[in-house]
C-alpha cells in the first residue's frame, strides 16, 4: 500500500464519518427540480407563486397573507426517474473503456416527506396588523434520511441535476403593506459540514491514536418577495375594470448549497514521520444559484384563474464555486444563465374540487459536453404536470376543514451528446461519445388541516 493510497483512504474514513452513510445528491433541491407541495408538482410550479400554502416561503413569501387561516400540512413525495447515457462508441476506435450494465444511468427515487406550519400571530402581539408566520421542512427518504451527499468524479457519466436531496428547511412570513400590496420574506438554511481526522496508521491500514472532530453550521439564505393586487391598488373595493383580479409578483431566491470540507493528516511510523500528510478536501453539492422571479397571474371568473411566471437562474456563478471545489475543479465546467418560463391555470370545480395543471420548459444551464473526470450530464427538458385538491368542510373528529392534494409531474429530457474524458495519463480523449437523456415521474400527496 502507497502513502498516497494512505491518505485517500484517511480522507475517505472521515467523508464516511462526516456524511453518515453513502448517498447520491445532485445540483438542485427538491423545491426548485420538482416543487415543494402537490399544487406545487401539479402545476409544474406555473401556480407556485400566487400559492397561499405554506410552499409560499420558497416561491413567494408575501403570498402567505391571501389566506388568512392557519394550516397544518402533512405530505410525500416520491421522484422516480430514468436517466439513460446511451454509448456512441469511442471515437478514437477500439472498444469503449467504460462498461455499463445497461443504458440507465441512474435511477434513484427521490423520496421527501415534507411538513409545513402556516399561521397568524397576531394574537401574540399588540398590532392588530395579521403578521403570518410559516415554516416548512422535508426529509429525505421519507423521514430516515436528513443527509445526502454526494461530490465525486465520475468515468461513466453522472447527471447533474438529479438525485436525493438533503434536508429542505425555510421559516419565513408575510404582511400586508398597504391596501393590495403585501410583501415577505424567509430564510433558507442549508448545512456546512467540517470534519478533521488526526491519525497514525500501518501499511495494513489500521489506525491509532486518532482525533476525530465533526462540526456543521447552518448557512442562511435570504428569500424576498412582494405582490400587488392592482384593483386594490388602484380602486379599493370597488370594480376596478380591467385591473380587476390582476395580480402580479416579484420575488429573490439567493444561491444556497450544501458544502463540506475535510481535513486528514496521517502519519505512518517509519514511513512518514511528523508532521505527516495532508489532504484537503473541499467541495459542494445541491447547489441552487441565485433566482430573480415574476409572475402575472389573472383571475378570468371567480372559478378559473392562470398565471405566466419566468425566473433568471444565474447558474454562471458556479463557475467560481466550482474552481474553488478539490473534488470538481479539473473539470472547468462553463455554464451560463437560463430563462425558466412557466404557464399554471387553476380551475375550481365546485366547493369541493380543484383541478389544476401547467407546463414549463427549461434549458440546459451547462453549456460544456466536456467536462473533464467530473463527466458531468444534463439536457433541455419539458415539464407538465396535473393536480387536483379536494375540501372536506366537515370531516368526522376533526373541528376544522381537511383538504387533501394530489400532484403529478413528467419530466422529458431531451437526447443530448457528450464527451467523456478524463486527464489520467495515458488515455486519448474523448474515450467515449454519449447521448444523455431521460424520464423523471413525481408523484405528491398531502394532507392539510385549516385552523
């Protein structure tokens, strides 16, 4: 066994240790790749931010006021995807130098439950102005998962925006400003992690006299929003024409990510004495960068409303990130900013039945086909989705009205080619051409008590 081999292997004990158990993570966070809430999967996020629920903290905080009763939600999420890397042979002749079990690259589920608290606190105050307050929280693997992560180099290919996502939490509210102007905000925290291993080792690879410290620290992204109804802000009460039941809104998402950094020094009596070796290692998953939103959502009668909405996802900022990143930087991945439009329309039946729809289209931030170890994978895809609520004004035991959601979500990836390469000597690169593409379904259940 070589040092070299040491020190990996010390790096690798404290990442185990550090990270709980192995997992696969991707870029992105469940609230931004699926949606939050089943009005959330339903509408492909078309609705997600004129959305009164608690999901309002991510998407539009200042939307919390338009309902003015507390809520207890309760649901699941279940993500099942196939993402496929078809080999196109080498390029360069001979046979392909990875051998995959078949063209499914990652099939993954995502499994989230998702808990959310929504409620007025102005009885705890002595302004009769409502302040409401919301929180929500969803763990992975329907609660047994509070970590996943997962920062590698990759010679098969690995997607870049799917997989299990770590703890979600945002705590947040909203107020009312003035007559038809309501704004918000929230915090989204997500967890750095530092670990430092202190050892000795034998060839064999055992250890002694260790010093192992784990640490993490919350990081706290900000989420700012307002929304306008202009036929309040124009008319008060009265009919307002055509501004009547239009309603916009604008909102910032700051960047968020999931880092962790280790520190190992080993040394091996009479191989490598003090002060030892060391191995840094600092890197990143779940990245989400920063969001600029805008909505316009129009009421058409009392029982059909729909919504167009487009973000500026301002992905170029990994760049710098992943520079920074030991485990990513040789890959010298360039992205580029990206447009997200989405369209969501709400038809409310009758008093006890919602139906709900939308699509949206999203362009591939990663503009690179190589990316050199990392292999990193991704294409444009088209998102529909379809929901439905139910509202029981009077269920059995329960004093207050139960609504129950359900969201369904399609993901189609579009065929796109890579190249996979890597800078271990030795190798000609590309040693293989792939065409990625693939099929995500998310199915979301919830069930809400209003208070």
């Amino acid at each position: 066994m070589t040092t070299k081999t040491l020190t990996r292997w010390g790096a690798a004990v404290i990442l185990s240790t550090a990270l709980s158990s192995p997992a696969f993570a991707a870029m992105g966070n469940t609230a931004s790749t699926y949606g939050l809430l089943p009005a959330d999967v339903g509408t492909a996020m078309g609705l997600s931010m004129f959305n009164s629920q608690a999901s309002a903290l991510y998407y539009n905080p200042a939307y919390l006021t338009r309902d003015p009763r507390g809520e207890l939600t309760v649901g699941l999420l279940h993500g099942d995807q196939e993402l496929r890397a078809v080999s196109q042979g080498n390029p360069n002749g001979g046979a392909p130098s990875v051998i995959r079990d078949g063209d499914v690259l990652n099939d993954t589920m995502s499994q989230q439950q998702v808990i959310a608290l929504k409620t007025d606190l102005t009885d705890m105050t002595k302004f009769e102005h409502p302040i409401y307050f919301a929180i929500i929280a969803g763990v992975e693997k329907f609660g047994e998962e509070m970590l996943a992560f997962d920062s590698s180099t990759n010679r098969e290919g690995q997607f870049f925006n799917y997989g299990r996502q770590p703890l979600f939490l945002n705590l947040g509210g909203g107020l009312e400003l003035a007559n038809g102007i309501t704004t918000g905000a929230s915090a989204h925290i997500s967890l750095r992690s530092e670990a430092t291993l202190i050892a000795s080792a034998n060839l064999a690879g055992e250890t002694q006299r260790e010093e192992l410290t784990v640490s993490a620290k919350p990081v706290i992204r900000p989420v700012l929003s307002m929304n306008l109804e202009w036929d309040k802000v124009f008319c008060g009460k009265e009919d307002c024409g055509i501004w009547t039941g239009l309603e916009t809104a604008f909102a910032f998402r700051g960047h968020t990510e999931a880092r962790t950094a280790v520190e190992s020094n080993l040394t091996i009596p009479g191989t490598v004495i003090d002060p030892g070796i060391t191995v840094l290692i600092d890197t990143i998953d779940s990245y989400q960068p920063d969001i600029f939103s805008a909505g316009l959502l129009y009421h058409f009668t009392d029982n059909f409303r729909a919504a167009v909405t487009v973000e500026q996802q301002n992905w170029s900022d990994l760049e710098d990130e992943l520079a920074r990143d030991t485990v990513k930087d040789q890959a010298f991945a360039e992205f580029k900013d990206i447009v997200v439009p989405r369209i969501g329309a709400e038809w409310t039946v009758n008093d006890h039945l919602i139906l709900s729809g939308g699509v949206a289209y999203q362009e591939s931030p990663l503009e690179s086909i190589q990316t050199p170890d990392v292999n990193y994978l991704d294409s444009d895809k088209l998102i529909v989705g379809v929901g439905s609520s139910l509202i029981i004004k009077n269920p059995p035991i329960l004093a207050y009205p139960l609504r129950l959601d359900f969201g369904y979500q399609f993901q189609k990836l579009e065929e796109r080619d890579f190249e996979l390469t890597t800078n271990r000597p030795g190798v000609t690169n590309p040693y293989e051409v792939v065409t990625a593409d693939g099929d995500v379904h998310v199915f979301s259940g919830a069930i809400t008590v209003k208070f």
